[in-house]
C-alpha cells in the first residue's frame, strides 16, 4: 500500500523536529503494514469524519490523521 500526503500535511510534515518526525515516520510504516490500524473517527458533534482514522504519536502530543482512498494511505494531517 502507498503512502500519499496532501499539500497540508507536508507542509506540517516539514514543521516537525526530528525525534518527532522519527515518530511519525515509524507510525506510518506501521500503516503499510495494517492500514486499519488507527483509531476510527466518526461523527462527533456534528463533524462527519466516518472513513477517516486518527494516530497519536510522542505521548499523544501529535496526532496523525488518514484514511484509505483505492489502495492508498491518504495522509490528511499532522498537527499538535
């Protein structure tokens, strides 16, 4: 499975240091490897987010959200 940032999400990416992006990095070849393994979001107070899937990293100061779009990993987000 491929692994596919919006323009948002480099630009996110770009702002990490480096132990933080070390992080990110081994949670998304985790995602290679089980695409479902983040947590389902869903509809929360009127915010449809249903096919969407959220990763938290460094002690859940960073959370990394994506979902699957035909047979790729579509990386949405990375923020604090």
């Amino acid at each position: 499975m491929n692994i596919q940032f919006i323009p948002e999400a480099v630009d996110d990416y770009k702002l990490l240091d480096g132990s933080i992006k070390k992080s990110v990095n081994e949670k998304i070849d985790k995602l290679i490897e089980n695409p479902f393994f983040g947590e389902a979001l869903g509809n929360k107070n009127n915010i449809d987010l249903t096919g969407y899937y959220k990763i938290y990293v460094a002690r859940k100061s960073y959370r990394i959200v994506y979902r699957i779009v035909k047979n790729e990993i579509e990386i949405v987000e990375i923020w604090e």
